[in-house]
C-alpha cells in the first residue's frame, strides 16, 4: 500500500493512495488515487524472465477530465542483469546480492 501526501503553496495539500500486488513475481495489479488530480490502474505480466509487459490506464479528474480526457499507457520492460552476469563471470558464483553461491 503506497500513502503520500503533497502539499504545494499555491494549492491545497493532495493525498495519493495506492495499491499494487504482485502475484507469483509474474502477474502484476495495481491501482492509485489523487485527491487534488487523477485516478488510475496498472497491470502487467512478466512473459520470460527480464521481459515485462504493462497497461495502465489513466483518468483525469475535476477541472483537467473537461480537457484533456483520460490516457493509456503500454510499457515493454527489459531488465539487464549486468550485475548478476558481471559477478558470475569474475566469481562463478550466482545470485549476486542474494547471500547464495
């Protein structure tokens, strides 16, 4: 559960309330909601180990929605585990950071 507050000096303070769930480190939910500006969900699923997939969705509220509507959002995630192969390679061992060998 994520909590935040933000206060600004020429408007009021806005409070952030989210929550984001991972589910078998592959499958990935998430929701969010600003009191001052929008309002959003999130999923994603991972297909091979450094290679994720994401949506999100995203409305705008009060004066902005009028505007500008609402968004969505596709993201492709490679994750490099040049650590990981960096330590192996000089050690042999895995799991670099992990405590395991």
């Amino acid at each position: 559960m994520l909590v935040y507050y933000k206060n600004f000096s020429t408007i009021t303070g806005t409070l952030d309330l989210g929550g984001y769930y991972t589910y078998d480190n592959k499958f990935n939910l998430g929701a969010n909601y600003s009191t001052y500006s929008s309002s959003h969900i999130s999923a994603g699923v991972t297909l091979i180990n450094n290679l994720s997939l994401g949506y999100s969705h995203e409305i705008l509220l009060k004066d902005f929605s009028r505007v500008v509507g609402a968004s969505d959002e596709i993201t492709i995630r490679y994750t490099f585990d040049q650590l990981e192969s960096i330590f192996y390679a000089t050690t042999g061992k895995r799991n670099f950071g992990k405590g395991a060998s």
